[in-house]
C-alpha cells in the first residue's frame, strides 16, 4: 500500500543511495517548511514534502513553497511513484543547475497573455538540464502590490541568481530596463532571447 510513510523511506533510501544529503528540516521560529532539505554532490539544493496519495499542502505549506520558489529553490511534493521518481531523477543530475531569471514586460498588460509568456519561457529553460528557471511571477507578493514594491523584491530575487534571460519586448518596459542594468551591475551573464540561451547551455555543458 502506497502512504507516506512507504514513499518517504523510498525516498530517503532512493536519496541515500545516490549520496545525497537528506535530513528532516525544522524550524522553531517559522513553521510550514517542507519536511526534508537535500543537498546532491553537484550542489544543487531542492526541498521535499512528502504526503500521503491525495493529500494538499496547507495553506502556510503553500506559502513557504512559493517563498522558496521565488529565490529558485526547488521545492518537490512526493505524493505518488511518479513525484518520487522525478524527485530521483532531479538527484541524479551531475551538477549545480544554474539560474536564469526571466524578464519581460508586465505592467499593462493582460494577465492571461504576460502568465503564458512567462510560463512557456520557464518549460523552456527547464528543458535545458543544466538551467533553472526563476520567474517574477512567483515572487509572492499580491498581484496589486505597488509597482516599487514588486520591483524592489523582484531585484532582491534576480541576486540570488547567475544570469538574465531577457525577453521580447523587455526594450519598452522600464522595469526590465531597471533589471538589466542591476544584472549589468552585478556581473550577471545577459541573455538576449532564446538563441543566447541555447548558446550559454552549450557552454555551461562542455564545461
């Protein structure tokens, strides 16, 4: 009978036998955290929520899920064979993915067409192995924040990160200009589209 208690032993003894660093994560000051953090040898760091088949995260999990998520630290619910596997399958990866913050135009625009840009863009870097995307999207703040406000988290998410993948359109948008001009700053590799990205994965891989 699949339960959590038969996927979280899979999943240590899965963890385990490739060498990752797998411990129960508690926090006396701040609940809600994923049950284990992991660290592979290459580096890369992910976060794990077991749950019985079925069962949702709650709503501070959520929370912390999306705070994580906004400064590119993957955060992966097990909850099925499959959740396990990918969970695995992220393990296995040989070294620390690098992460690409995604900029492109927001403000006045339609939601529904600025959520599928970015979206899209995000499938398209995980693609890459070697890169993890990171969106402004998920910078968990409400949606009618103050623009200052949104922008000053989302540079304080775009430092956490190793390179800017830079959208169409970026050139009319001043917050992207903004970005670009911190990356800029903060020696940070511009990627100008997805050509450039494509190229910076070719290098990142023969290294």
């Amino acid at each position: 009978m699949i339960n959590e208690k038969y996927l979280e032993k899979k999943l240590t003894e899965g963890l385990h036998s490739l060498g990752v660093w797998c411990e129960k994560y508690t926090n006396p000051f701040k609940a809600g955290y994923p049950d284990r953090l992991c660290i592979t040898k290459g580096g890369n760091v992910f976060w794990v929520e077991v749950k019985t088949p079925g069962e949702k995260l709650r709503k501070l999990q959520e929370i912390r899920k999306a705070e994580l998520k906004a400064i590119g630290s993957p955060v992966f619910v097990v909850d099925s064979e499959e959740s396990l596997e990918e969970v695995l399958n992220f393990a296995r990866q040989p070294r620390k993915q690098l992460k690409i913050y995604i900029s492109a135009p927001i403000s006045g625009r339609d939601y529904r067409e600025v959520f599928s840009q970015f979206r899209t863009a995000e499938t398209q870097v995980r693609a890459l192995s070697c890169f993890l995307p990171v969106s402004p999207l998920d910078n968990d703040l409400p949606i009618n924040t103050p623009w200052a406000v949104h922008m000053l988290r989302d540079l304080e998410i775009l430092s956490t990160c190793d390179a800017v993948l830079m959208l169409p359109g970026w050139e009319h948008s001043p917050g992207c200009q903004i970005e670009k001009i911190f990356a800029e700053r903060l020696g940070l590799r511009i990627l100008m589209g997805l050509d450039e990205l494509h190229a910076h994965a070719h290098e990142t891989n023969r290294k």
